[in-house]
C-alpha cells in the first residue's frame, strides 16, 4: 500500500517536472535609453528592465539579452526616454457633454469605451474616476478586466453625493438620508466617495466666500460612514470656507481648491491631505472670461478662476502640500490628459516635480505606492515611453510612443 503511494507521489512530481518544463518563461527586455525610474530623482541611462508576469523584476545597467531558458521578447527603445506610466486621479470617464440633457446610459457607455482606449493611449494606465452618472461605468471596468475593452485600471468613486438632482449627484439632504447614499454608493461598488461641497466652477456661488452645501452634521455622517468601510473621500469645493469644512472630517484629497487659503492649506501639510488642482480647463474658463457675448458678471467671475487657481497652486506647492495630477476630463478632453502637467509648469512646478504629481504622487493618493507609480524591481509593469526629455521640455509628453500596462504592450 505504502509503495503505491509513493509511485503515485513520484509519477505525480515527474508530471509536475515535465509540465513545468514544456511552457518556457516569458520574459520582456526593454532596453532603455534614458530611463526614469522615480520621477523627481536621477535619470539612467542604457538600463535594460526586464518585465515576468506583468511586473517589474529587475532594472540592470547595460542592454542585457536574457535568459537563454526563457522566450524572450526584446522591445528597444534605445532612442527614447522612459518612465512610469501617468495617473489622472480627478476624471470622468463615462461621460460625454455634460451640456447635453438627453445623454442616457448607452450614451455613457459609449463615450465609456473611447475614452478609455484615448486615456490609455495617451500614456495613463490608472485613473480614479470621480463621479459617474449611472452604473454603465462599472460595466466598462468589467470589460477592461476582462480584455475585452482597452482602457486604463480604473478606481470608481460611483455617483458624486450632492444635494440631488441630476447634475449636482446622489441625494445627501438629513443626516440620515447622507448616511443612506453613502452606504448604498459604497454596496453599490464605489472605492472612493465623491463629495460636492461647493457649487461648481462655473456657477457663481463657487466664488471666494461661497457658503459650503452641506451642513456639518451631513458632512460628518458621509465620512463616518466611509471610515465604517475603510473608503477615502474625496471632496469638490471651489470657496474658502468649504475647504475648511471638508478639512475638520478626515479626507483624503480635495478637489480644485481654487479659493482654498493658507491655513487650509497649512491643515493639508499637517494631515497629509493631497491636492488635486484640476487646472486644464483654465483655458475654456479664460475663453468664456474673453468672449464679448459672455455675460459681465460671468466673466469676471470666470477670469477670478484664470488668475487665482494658478496661485493657490503654487502656494500650495511652495507650503509642501502633496500634488497629484487629475484633468476633470471627461468626453471632451480625454486623450489630452497630459495637459494637466503641462499647466503644472506653466505655474512655475520644476518638470522633474510635475513628472512626480502625474506618478509617484499620484499613486501614493490612490494607495498604489508598492505596486505602482515607478520603475523598480517589484512594481507592476506600466511603462511608457516618448521621443526627446521632458525634463527639459515638458511637452513631450504629448506624443507618447509606447505603452506598457500590466507588462502588455498596448501602443509601441
Ligand atoms: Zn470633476
């Protein structure tokens, strides 16, 4: 009996052996001309990375060839200058024309579809999407899982809290009626919650002394019930004093800020609460400021938005607050997420740091920091690739050449 046992034990490692022998490694080689590995460090250069399983398992100098037992494939990008992929935290995937009433669900899923592959290809493989209008979002997130759509990881923050109605989000109006769409959001799938604390930009109640929406009570209900499940919150606001409500409840990032001052921002430093300025629609607010049919009120509402955002960002930035790089995009502009650094710079952010908000930064809001964000040895395998060095000039970015999400070329 014991000796039948033992064959079988046997004949069953000899299989194993066999088995294992039959399907040889997969490995990818990029050889690296100039690589980043941590934006807002040192670059190297001819570095190979070598790529198993859709991580990162080691960064050698030199173009190595590899492993003689393992199917190798070798991408060159001897000429190019290499980095983590990029994150927009701040943007609205499933959405097209906000402007447009008549948008259903097909509509959502649709613009769902393209701008994913547009965000993808545009060197972003992560992006935490801050407000849905439906659930057609996490059906798309389904179909990215399953390959069958190409898009970036998405983090859904479901449907955006607000006191309700279309436009303004999921109804939060009473203690318990906050508690009871925070909880159903959460059930629902969302891995963040979004919180619309102000009126939006372009309303005039978003201005300096703008009152918040909620009241204490509802805010502190939203957030106790996030805590309950260990989600973040992420709060919109535009005025003064709904930055510093938002700030006395434990979140995690606030959203635009445009009017926040310092001892908001001094709260930030102090709690680690990041700043996602969302900047890149500056120029459809300057140009809505500048159009003559534009009415008066509006516009100088809207050029208050020009001049002051760039300001509460570089004083934010100067005080230590943590950026990341979110673009409030949506149908309109997805693809063109790159700007969001781009008006970094302008701003007066070194490259190098701006680099960093799109990636390091990025990924430490999200939770990501040991899986993503940059290229070393244990990370997941989303690179990407670009002709000329944005540490010098920024604009590079714009015409990424190659992307690698999850170790799978998506674009080369
Ligand atoms: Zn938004």
């Amino acid at each position: 009996m014991k000796f039948i046992l033992y064959a079988a034990l046997i004949s069953l490692f000899s299989f194993t052996a066999v088995a294992q022998e039959e399907v040889p490694r997969e490995i990818t080689i990029i050889h690296a001309g100039t690589l980043l590995p941590v934006a807002g460090g040192e670059t190297l250069s001819e570095q190979s990375i070598i790529v198993e399983d859709g991580k990162i398992t080691d960064v050698v100098p030199s173009y190595i060839s590899g492993d003689m037992d393992a199917d190798v494939t070798i991408v060159d990008l001897k000429d190019k200058f290499v980095m983590a992929a990029m994150m927009d935290v701040h943007i609205h995937m499933a959405e097209g024309d906000l402007n447009n009433p008549s948008a259903n669900a097909a509509d959502h899923a649709l613009m769902g579809v393209i701008n994913s592959r547009k965000v993808l290809m545009a060197g972003f493989t992560t992006v935490r999407d801050l407000g849905a209008r439906d659930d057609t979002l996490y059906k798309i997130i389904e179909g990215i899982d399953k390959g069958d759509i190409m898009g970036p990881r998405i983090i859904p923050g479901g449907i955006i809290i607000g006191v309700g109605n279309r436009d303004n989000g999921r109804e939060c109006n009473g203690v318990e009626s906050c508690r009871k769409t925070t909880r159903d959001m959460i059930t629902e799938g969302a891995k963040w919650i979004k919180i619309r604390s102000s009126c939006r930009g372009g309303q005039l109640c978003s201005n300096e002394d703008g009152a918040p929406i909620f009241f204490d009570d509802e805010f502190k209900t939203i957030t106790d019930v996030a805590r309950k499940y260990e989600i973040p919150v992420a709060v919109h606001s535009h005025p003064r004093d709904s930055a510093l409500q938002a700030l006395k409840f434990g979140i995690t990032s606030l959203e635009h800020g445009t009017f926040m001052n310092e001892e908001a921002m001094d709260i930030m430093v102090r709690d680690g609460v990041y700043y996602v300025p969302t900047m890149s629609n500056l120029d459809e607010t300057e140009r809505a400021a500048t159009n003559p049919d534009t009415d008066p009120i509006y516009a100088e509402h809207n050029m208050k938005f020009v001049t002051r955002h760039p300001e509460t960002v570089i004083k934010a930035y100067e005080k230590g607050v943590k950026i990341a790089t979110g673009t409030d995009g949506d149908g309109r502009n997805a693809g063109t997420n790159y700007r969001e650094v781009e008006y970094f710079v302008r701003s007066g952010i070194p490259n190098n740091d701006a680099l960093k908000m799109a990636t390091v930064n990025s990924a430490e809001l999200l939770g990501f920091s040991d899986t993503l964000g940059s290229v070393e040895a244990g990370k997941i395998a989303d690179i990407i690739a670009m002709d000329g060095n944005p540490l010098e000039t920024i604009e590079v970015i714009e015409n990424v050449t190659f992307v690698m999400k999850d170790g799978k070329v998506y674009k080369d």
